[in-house]
C-alpha cells in the first residue's frame, strides 16, 4: 500500500492532477505568466480587436476564441497565441478577460 501524504510542511501547493510538488510535477506544461495585450487594428477600412501575447496553453487559445466569438456575435481567428476579433469589442474583451482572471493591459 503506498503511503498518502496527510500533511507536508512544503509550503508550495501541489499539481492537482498527479500530486506531486511543483518542481517534480510533469503532468501540465507550465507556461509563465505573462500580460495579454489589446489593441485595435484598421484593416482595408474595417475594425479589429487583436489580443496579443496570451500566455495559455493552445488548447486553451481556441477555447478562449470561442467563447469570445460566441459572446460577441462575431467572426475571428487564432494566430499563433494571438486572437483577432472582427470589429471593436474592446470593452467586452477587457470584462471577459477580467472574468478569467487573465492580466491583460492596453487600450484604457
């Protein structure tokens, strides 16, 4: 029978999946925490909501893509770690981002 750990004085939570400590866990890619950015691009006359530099898994991107374009009632694409949203949803990105607990900085 393998021994459950019941308390560890390690102060670093461990991988909710395997169990083991941060630094031995294998099980998850750790991606660094970075700022997403947004930004609005004028593409032959038309309006885009690009948000750049997210630092999620890509599985996760496209996920994100979905709910946006979902929510938004608009077209878009994945490129890469950066989504682009057909018109100008900057206000809804930041709320959604915020909801996600996503540190995002740009467009005030």
């Amino acid at each position: 029978m393998a021994a459950k750990v019941v308390w560890s004085s390690d102060s670093a939570e461990p991988c909710p999946i395997c169990r083991k400590s941060a630094g031995e866990c294998l099980c998850q890619k750790r991606v660094p925490e970075g700022v997403a950015k947004i930004r609005i691009e004028k593409r032959r006359g038309k309006t885009v909501t690009v948000i750049a530099e997210l630092s999620l898994e890509r599985s996760d991107v496209k996920l994100l893509l979905r709910d946006l374009k979902k929510r938004c009632a608009t077209g878009g694409t994945c490129k890469g770690q950066t989504l682009e949203l057909q018109g100008d949803h900057v206000d809804f990105v930041r709320q959604w981002l915020d909801k996600c607990s996503i540190a995002h900085r740009g467009w005030n």
